[in-house]
C-alpha cells in the first residue's frame, strides 16, 4: 500500500508509534499513545486505527498481549514520508568540524579511520567509512621511499592533496641515485594521469626512457591495481561496535553474533556501503533491504561523497530502531564536511 493510500489519522498514528517505539524500545499500545500524545483520539480508535495499519503491513504484534512495532514497511513509510528534515545543533557541528579538521592528516586511511570513530562516537551506532577510489584521480605527484632493504614505500598523490600507499618489495637493492632519478621519471611523465589508467599509459609513457631504472619501474606498473584502490578489507574502517551491546535488539546473543559475524567478514558491508551509497544523496537502507544474512535488524544511513573527481561512502549501521531524522543530518552535515575538509 502507497502513503498516499493512508488517511490523515493512520499517518498521525503511525508517526507518532514509531517516535515512541525508538525512544523507548517497547511494543506500544493505544492506551500509551492517548496518554502521551495530544492526538485528540480516545484509546478505541487509536486501536482500530492499530488494527488498520497491522492489516496494511506497517506495524506488527510481537506477543498477544503486547503493543505493536513497526515493520520494515513501517520505517520505510516513516523514513520516506514522516519525518521532518532535520538540522544538527550548533554544538555538535562545532565537535565535528574540529575534530574532523585535517590539516595534518592526509593519508586516506587516517581520515577514514577518524571518520567512523567521530561518526560511531557521536551516534552510539556503527560508524562505517570506505575510502575513496582512487581510479579517477589526477596523479599531482609520485614518490618512491626506501624504508627497509629491498622495500620501497611508493606515495602518489592526486590533485586533492589525498594520497594512496603502498609498500613495495623489489628484487634487489637499489642505490640512492637510481630511486632519485626514477622517481623524478614518473613525476615527468605521468603527473597529470589519471591512476586510473596507469595499468595502460605508464608502459607506453615510460617505454622510450633509459634514465629510470627498469626493476624499479615494472613493480611500480605491477603495483597500479594496488594504488587505484585496496582491497576490500583494507577500504572499509569501521568503529563502535561496542555500542551494539546496549542495544535491546541486541541483548540476545544469536541476533548480536549475526551482525558481528557480518562485520567480521567485512567484504559484504563493502559491497553494501558501494551499491547503496553510491551517487548523490542519502541513502537509508531498512532491514531486509540490507540483504545481508545476520543483519536483517539493521539499517543503513549512508552517503557518498566526494573529492574532485574521487568518490567513497560513509555511514552508520544499527538496528531498525534508530533516530533516522537525527542520523540523516549527521551523516548529510559529515558527508559534506568531510568532502570540504578533504579540498582544502
């Protein structure tokens, strides 16, 4: 059933349900509304109007002689159509953009990592980062750093002033001069590429040159897959999972093991945060539409955003009961911010 298929009283109802059900985590009967809310209707038809709404599929009876909770279809309902936008108090804004402030932090996995602990730190939900992908950035500089005997950490940084690492084992020593001189190679002939193509374009730029020493410059092309984007496990920051255990939805041990077994596996709330965060906007994903076995309870708040050409998503994941117009804001304000800072 569409919204526009609700009368004004079930809409009323149905808000005012679940504003109660996520504040108190407890079945709600029609006695409670009439009580709690000023909705100008007795405890009868507050029922009837429970009862219309249980046949609709928006709300449900956990136990017989309990209130009613949403369904999935209820939040969905709620989320798409009952909520009012919502902006972050002044405080808060001013705690995430201090502690979001990034002037001395510009590797990816740093940010990340801060990210989803201000994000889980300020929700008491899950805070969830992927980094961005690196394919479509404009490579601004490249640099080659011995940091143990036959390792070499390669940096490159795009146009954003992000930049993606990675450590390099090659066949042999290589002296001073020969990392100097390739390093200086690369920046001439491939800043202003985009990592994307480096797979393609570095063979054919770097084929004619005979000053870079070769060793040095085939890991570097076999390392291109690694510095467009790693791999799923190493993309995905997640904070705060400690919060789970306060959740009622939780305190049963198979429900909290399922989740946990999900984020423990870490590639399924990649591809999550990357087919549903993906484009402009928020994105709320409830319960079942999550399709992820083990977190059928949870729902997503995520958003994408993005630095020039390089896009990645942040998010929170908790249970269905979650304060969805408050968390919207959070995470549209951090989304932006973050993109803001990441610029500078």
């Amino acid at each position: 059933m569409g919204f526009d298929q609700l009368n004004d009283r079930e809409r009323q109802i149905l808000k005012v349900l679940i504003d109660h059900y996520v504040s108190t985590a407890e079945p709600v009967g029609s006695r409670v509304l009439a009580n709690k809310f000023s909705i100008g209707l007795s405890p009868a038809t507050i029922r009837n109007t429970m009862q219309d709404l249980e046949e609709m599929g928006l709300i449900r009876q956990p136990h017989t002689s309990a209130g009613r909770v949403p369904t999935d279809d209820g939040y969905r309902t709620y989320v798409d159509n009952l909520i009012e936008p919502q902006t972050i108090p002044n405080d808060l804004a001013k705690r995430l953009r201090e502690e979001l402030a990034l002037e001395h932090k510009r590797a990816v996995e740093d940010i990340m990592a801060q990210t989803a602990h201000i994000l889980a730190s300020v929700t008491s939900q899950i805070g969830v980062t992927l980094a961005p992908r690196f394919d479509k950035g404009i490579i601004s500089r490249i640099e080659l750093v011995p940091v143990a005997e036959r390792r070499l950490l390669v940096v490159v940084g795009i146009q954003t002033g992000l930049a993606r690492t990675v450590l390099l084992e090659v066949a042999a020593d290589a002296d001073e001069r020969s990392i100097e001189v390739t390093q200086r190679t690369l920046n001439e002939r491939l800043a202003g590429q985009s990592v994307g193509n480096l797979r393609t374009t570095a063979p054919q730029m770097l084929k004619d040159d005979n000053r870079a020493d070769p060793r040095l410059v085939k890991v570097f092309i076999e390392a291109a897959e690694d510095l467009i984007e790693s791999g799923p496990g190493e993309s995905l920051h997640v904070d705060g999972t400690s919060n789970l255990f306060s959740q009622p939805e939780f305190a049963d041990h198979q429900a909290l093991g399922g989740v946990l077994r999900v984020i423990e596996k870490r590639t399924p709330i990649v591809n999550l945060l990357r087919n549903r965060g993906a484009g402009e906007g928020i994105v709320v994903t409830i319960g079942r539409e999550v399709k992820l076995e083990g977190a059928e309870g949870c729902s997503l708040v995520s958003s994408a955003y993005k630095i020039g050409q390089v896009e990645g998503t942040i998010g929170i994941l908790g249970p269905t009961r979650m304060e969805y117009a408050k968390l919207l804001a959070i995470i549209d304000y951090t989304a932006r911010l973050l993109a803001e800072q990441m610029e500078k």
